[in-house]
C-alpha cells in the first residue's frame, strides 16, 4: 500500500510540474511615475516661448541648437532668453552637451538688457558655466556674474559664502578634480540640476552636487531675474540644450529640493 501511494503522489508531482512549465511567468508592472512638479518649457519641434537671434539658434533632433561660424558670428556674447516665466526660488534641469571650443552658460535671476548693446538679445546675472573640459577650474557648473563686478562668484567644487562685506568665505570642499574627470562625460549629455532659494544657491552635476553657493552681499545678490541659455562670442562653437524643465519653489517644496 505504501508503495502505491508513493507511486501516486510522484505521477501527480511531475503531472503537475509539466502543466507549470507552461503558465507564463508574471512580469510584474513597472513603478508608476513620480509627479516631480516639473514643467516642461522646451517643446523639442521650435523654439515657442523662447527668443533669440535666429541666425543662430534652431533646434535639431528634439534638442536646442545654437551655433556660431566664421560666416555666421554672434555681435557679443548672445542668448535665447526664455519668454513665458521668471526665475526667483527655483529648481531647474536639463540636459548638455557642446563642443570645446570658448564656452555657454545657463542663465537665471539675470535682466535682459535692451540698451547700449550690440544685438537684442544681452542678458546680465549670475551663469552656470558650461564648458566641455574635465581640469580645474575651467569646468562646467562654477557661476560666473555675466556683466558683474565678482566675475567668478563661486568657484567648482566650493561650499562658499560670499559675506556681506564684500569677501568671499570658503567652507568646503564637494569634490575632488579625480571624481570630476569620473563624473563628467566629456563630448557626451551631461544633467544640471539649479536650486535656488533665497540666498541659497546649488548646483548639481550628474545627480552629485558640485557647488553650494550663499550670497549675502547686500547690494550684489540677485533674487529674480529672466533664464537665458548663452552662445559665447568669439571663435565658432556649438551648444545644445533638451529636457528642459522648471519649478517655482513653495515653501513647503524648498526643503525638499535642496536635499543631496
């Protein structure tokens, strides 16, 4: 009896082995998308809702390009300012890539200037700097105050703070030139993250912060501004810009934002 109740349970084992091999494996449902808060300010087909110097700007391949050439040279440093917004607290991202020659930047809290230029298009404040180089400290990410005093506000890699008596206070270190070289992809898309609130300042480069920046300058600070996207005058360069992407901070998402 014993044996045949062995003999049974075996049949029924592989009987039902076989049928299993034959249901479909379940693949479980991917995670459902995180509402970021995020708007979308560049459609990826035109340039509607920005405006620039069209000899120059165009978009390509879903990406904003601009591009100077010997035939095709900008008057000054130009810029394709956005038309349907203000940067104040923020949080900005996109994507980068350009070649090596002179420089772009990413402009914000900036003032469109309409007089005494040479083109229509001149923008002054504070500049993410964009370069496609990997050696300090000419390198992507540092701010520059375009058409300022400071010149180079706060360098890469700097936790700073420049003081209200004019001098600028060095209190960290965020990363070393051998992690920059790692995290960089030269001549590839590079990702920007700007927060800004207050006098508050970060920069982001590939998900990693790589500057932190409080200005505390009485007269010198900037607190809202126009964003533009800058071609740098001089020898011809290219630049390219997509997922464009932009937030007004609450106060109840300004904490948030700011996390490493």
């Amino acid at each position: 009896m014993t044996k045949w109740f062995t003999l049974v349970a075996c049949l029924l084992f592989s009987v039902a082995s076989i049928y299993g091999q034959d249901e479909p494996k379940k693949i479980p449902a991917p995670p459902a998308a995180q509402d970021d808060g995020l708007k979308t300010i560049f459609n990826g087909k035109d340039l509607t809702g920005w405006s620039g110097d069209p000899r120059l700007w165009s978009v390509r391949d879903g990406a904003i390009h601009g591009e100077t050439t010997k035939e095709n040279a900008a008057k000054g440093n130009t810029f394709l300012i956005w038309q349907d917004g203000k940067t104040a607290d923020f949080e900005l991202q996109l994507n980068f890539r350009c070649n090596a020659t002179n420089n772009s930047g990413i402009q914000y809290r900036s003032k469109h200037i309409t007089e005494g230029v040479n083109n229509h298009w001149v923008v002054r404040g504070y500049q993410h700097e964009i370069r496609n180089e990997v050696d300090f400290p000419n390198v992507s990410a540092f701010i520059y105050e375009e058409g300022g005093k400071r010149g180079r506000v706060c360098q890469i890699a700097e936790q700073a703070v420049w003081n209200a008596n004019g001098k600028k206070e060095v209190t960290g270190t965020l990363v070393t030139q051998e992690e920059f070289k790692e995290l960089f992809k030269l001549d590839d898309w590079n990702h920007v993250r700007i927060v800004a609130k207050g006098k508050h300042i970060q920069h982001f480069l590939n998900d990693k912060l790589v500057m932190d920046f409080t200005d505390n300058d009485p007269d010198l600070a900037l607190t809202e501004g126009v964003l533009a996207l800058q071609l740098h005058a001089g020898a011809p360069m290219w630049v390219e810009f997509k997922n464009v992407r932009i937030k007004t901070l609450s106060d109840e998402t300004k904490s948030e934002s700011t996390k490493k």
